[in-house]
C-alpha cells in the first residue's frame, strides 16, 4: 500500500514543507507498519513552540510629567507583547528608550537576552550603529570641525567614482565568502559606501573635553548599505525559521536559530558588518585628521545597535551602550554616550549588574515622534528656531537644509537621562565633551532630484490647466 501525506500526518508530521520531503523518503524505503512508525517519531519536526508567559524585564525609565508618561505607557506596552517571544529570557529597557514600531517591536533603549536565537528584527536595520572618538593633541575646533566636513559625505547613497575610501581587499573577500554578505548589492554598497554616514540623527560633532581641554572628534553612524541590505536578507531568513518553528510569534520577532547552518552565517556576517563599520567610522576620523593636519592622541570605539554573545544568550541592543567589559573589544574602557548637539558627548564607565545587565543608555532618546515634535513647534519658522536653539554653535546641515526633528528639543531632556542612568546606577560619567559644533545630513529630500521632478510635473499641470 502506498503511504499518503495523510498517513504522515495522522502518525505525527504537520502539513509543509517537510511533509512532502519526508512522503518522498519513505516512498523511497518502503516503509511500512513499525518501520514507517519509527522512521516517523525519529525525524518529524519538534512541534511548533508558541508564546511564553511574560518572564519580567527590569524598567530603568521614569516619568516626570505627561508627555513622558505617555512615552513610558507605550514602551511598557511593547515590552510586554515583546517578551512573550518564546526565546527570550532578560530584559531591561533604558532612560532613554522610545517606541520604535507597533506594538510588541522592541523599543529603542531595549535589551533583551535571547536563548541560542539571533532576532534580526531585535537589532534594528542600523545594524552596528556606532560612535567613534578621536582626542587630538593641539588642535583647534574649527580646524577639526571644517576637517571633517571636508571629509565626510551626508545623505543618501554612496561616494561617487574618485572621491571613494577603499575598503581592505581581506575584509571584502571575507564578505564574499558570506552567504548573506555575497549578495552584489551588499558588495557595491560595501564600496560606495565607505565615508559616509546617511541621515536621521547620525552626526559629526566637535568640542572640547572637560577633563584634558583636549579637541574631539565625535562621529556617530552605523552600516550603511552593507547593513540595511545583511537585516533584509536576515529578516527574509527568519522569517522562514519563524513559520517553521513557531505559533503566534509576530514578524518582527521572527528569529534564526544560532546553531544552525544559516545561524552560523549570520553571526559570522554580523561581525564582519562590525569590522566595515568600525573601518567606517575609522576612514572618517583619519581623513579628518589629515586634512587639520593634527596628532591623535587617542582614538577608539563602540556600537549601540548590535548582538552581542554570552554562552548560548544572544544580548540584542537596539540603542543602548554595553558597559560589559566583555562587549567591549575596541574601548579603553570607556564607553560613549552623545545627547544632542546642545550638550557635552558623555564618556561613561560601568559594571554589571542586576538593573543594567551590562548596559546603560546610548543617548537622549525621544518622547514624541518628528511629525509630532514638528507640530508642536508652532508659527516659528526653520531659521527661527535653528537660531534659538543652535545659538554660540557652530551647526551645520550637510545638505543646507535645516532639519527641525534633529534640533535639540526634539529629544528628551538631556538632564532627565543622566538623572535616571544615575539613580538607577547604570554607569558613571567620567568626562564630558563639551560641544563646539556638529554637522549633520539635514532634510536632504527637499531638493532631492526625485521631489524636485514631481514638483516640476505639478507646475506644469497646473500651468497647462490654468
């Protein structure tokens, strides 16, 4: 008698994929009776794991007025439809933190700790986002901030032929040799896209620190291309593992299994992500500091958007800033904290412990959204406020545009953050960079070429209708 899919089924397969590969099999055997009984029980698929109950997480976040309280609501909401993920084990949620998605999506100043799971989702698309230092010797900060303009590109895309960083021949063969990493417009991307550091709030921010009265450069941006197109494809992956292994686990939580062949791949592509973005940030700094024609005295780095690895528990932080002297492998044992271009970039140390779990904030964070905070601004206009609020600054947008949502009151309170990291002991602040001027992308898609042909084609629609 020929075995049938129902046969499978009925002795413990569920429908899919594997169904069709196993029928195939023991067609191919002839197996019957026990034998197809005991091939069964030893190669059908685990069942399929569904949520948990919530295991706790630990709330390093206050509310002092409505506003806030509004944020802390949303963010003690995700983090409870989050942590019922099947894989989860820790959590903490930092002074800092912010929805970042609907409902269940891990926040931005989360921490979760996942049991041999790696989350692409729990990372965020800025794989790697990152600060990098470089204190120089006697330097000035103008001479440094004009450097770095000089040196860096804001915006989208990548460095056109001859004005490109060359990325080491090592680290590109190593991407060729990644399944994920393979991908030809992760390999362009990986090119072009050296030095230079995109949009939203990433920066290149000068001052002077209040320890050694040193000059600083501070650079804050993540993976760029390489990055966004290694999260499309790990989403795409886990996804496939999520209808696999899981029941009722949302999409965005969807996981790879670590010990798995495509788990092996993407932490190994991960860290190569890590060693680009690092080069990144590197390439910047050292172009700067040819071009001021200045000394380096120290120099060193660390991310905010990563995973990071403890035995079989997978740390994913999505905007917050180990302090676990294990996850820092770049650092001289400080770690780096920007705010806004208003306030000193922190320089923080800290230890593990039982509220932090080996990290503290990665910056100020957002109590309302840019559309929101834009509304909020009133009748004033661009100029009005970029001069309020920028004023003994030397700020800068790369694209000439002033965008409102980057300004220093579209975040929290840089007092209220540092306030809670201290109360709630997540790391101490042991310098300060005080700001002298920062660069940033600035809104970009006001005269991107894309806006400006829509708004040609809208003239002249109206004129021919007129």
């Amino acid at each position: 008698m020929t075995v049938t899919g129902k046969d499978l089924i009925d002795l413990g397969f569920e429908q899919g994929a594997d169904l069709g590969r196993a029928l195939e099999t023991v067609r191919a055997l002839n197996l019957q009776g026990d034998d197809l009984a005991a091939w069964v029980a030893a190669n059908k698929p685990s069942p399929r794991v569904g949520l948990q109950d919530n295991p706790g997480y630990v709330l390093n976040l206050e509310a002092g007025d409505e506003q806030e309280r509004d944020n802390l609501d949303k963010v003690t909401a995700t983090m409870d439809v989050l942590m019922r993920t099947p894989t989860l084990r820790k959590g903490a949620v930092m002074p800092d933190a912010c929805p970042a998605g609907p409902e269940g999506t891990i926040p931005v100043g989360g921490v979760v700790a996942a049991e041999n799971a790696i989350h692409p989702g729990m990372h965020s698309a800025d794989i790697c986002c990152s600060v990098m230092v470089t204190e120089f010797a006697d330097s000035d900060p103008k001479t440094v901030l004009d450097a770095v303009h000089k040196a860096t590109h804001f915006g989208p895309g990548g460095r056109p032929n001859g004005q490109r960083y060359t990325v080491s021949p090592a680290l590109y063969d190593a991407f060729r040799d990644n399944a994920f990493l393979k991908d030809k417009k992760i390999l362009q991307a990986a090119m072009e896209h050296l030095g230079t550091q995109g949009d939203g709030n990433h920066f290149a921010f000068v001052g002077v620190s209040k320890a050694n009265g040193t000059t600083c450069l501070v650079t804050h941006h993540g993976s760029r291309g390489p990055g966004a197109g290694l999260y499309k494809l790990g989403m795409k992956c886990a996804e496939k593992w999520r209808k696999k292994l899981s029941t009722g686990v949302l999409k965005q939580n969807a996981w790879i299994p670590a010990d798995s062949a495509d788990g092996v791949a993407y932490w190994d592509a991960l860290q190569l992500v890590r060693k680009w973005t690092k080069a990144n940030h590197n390439a910047i700094h050292q172009a700067a500091t040819v071009f001021a024609d200045a000394k380096v005295v120290e120099r060193f780095w660390n991310e905010h958007n990563f995973v990071f690895r403890d035995g079989d528990l997978f740390w994913h932080a999505k905007g917050a800033t180990p302090v676990n002297a294990d996850f820092l492998p770049d650092t001289n044992g400080l770690q780096i904290v920007p705010l806004n271009m208003a306030e000193p970039v922190l320089l923080i140390r800290g230890a593990v412990t039982d509220r932090n779990y080996g990290f503290a904030p990665h910056g100020a964070g957002r109590n309302m959204s840019r559309t929101a905070h834009k509304r909020a601004q009133g009748d004033l206009t661009e100029a009005e406020l970029f001069a309020r609020e920028t004023a003994g600054l030397d700020a800068r947008f790369f694209s000439g545009n002033i965008d409102v949502s980057e300004l220093p009151s579209a975040y929290k309170p840089a007092a209220t953050v540092r306030a809670q990291m201290a109360a709630f002991d997540l790391a101490e602040v042991v310098d300060e960079i005080q700001p002298y001027g920062s660069i940033m992308a600035g809104d970009w898609e006001r005269d991107a070429p894309w806006r400006k042909k829509a708004q040609a084609k809208w003239a002249e629609r109206n004129a021919r209708d007129a």
